[in-house]
C-alpha cells in the first residue's frame, strides 16, 4: 500500500444475546487511510445492526409455522454464537413464547 491508498475493513464488533434466543449483531464498516509511516488511520465508521431470532413465526388458523432462520449468510462469529445460543430448550421457549402472543 502507498501513503494514502484508502482500504474498507469490516468488524463485527458487537454480537449479544438477550432474552435467551435474540442474537443483536452489530458491523463496523471503517475506512482507513494509509499514512507515511506505514500505519493506517480510521477516517470514517457507519454500523449496520440486525437482530436475528432462531425462527420466523406465522400462523395461518389454528396451525402455526416456525421456518428456521438460514444464518449461512452470517460471520462465522455470528454463527458460532447463534449455534451456542439456540439449544434445543431454546428453541422450544421461543416457540411457546410466540405462540402465546396475540
């Protein structure tokens, strides 16, 4: 890189749990810019947050439908965490929970 080359780093800064089974995930987008001594020099920093659930929920009369959600999108930290979070027990607590909303 040369003295002032500009670069665009992704970090997955925060990733938390709450209420057992809500993942929030929040990514750093930093631009840098490449100084004259070789060390690089944060110029700007946007987040992206989401929150992701282990399943989408819907009912359709008396049935109700829970899809999985595809975090094979995710970062491999994100995942990790989601996979650690979303046991068995978990799982079946988020379902009665959204079955018993109106």
């Amino acid at each position: 890189m040369a003295n002032g080359d500009i670069t665009k780093a992704i970090e997955y800064d925060k990733i938390e749990v709450v209420n057992a089974w809500n993942i929030q995930v929040r990514k750093a987008t930093k631009i840098m810019e490449e100084q004259s001594d070789g060390s690089k020099k944060e110029i700007s920093r946007a987040f992206h947050r989401h929150v992701l659930q282990p399943f989408s929920s819907s009912k359709s009369g008396d049935t109700w439908t829970h899809t999985a959600t595809d975090i094979s999108g995710e970062d491999a930290s994100v995942q990790a965490i989601a996979n650690a979070a979303w046991t068995d027990s978990v799982k079946a607590d988020y379902k009665t929970w959204a079955e018993s909303r109106p």
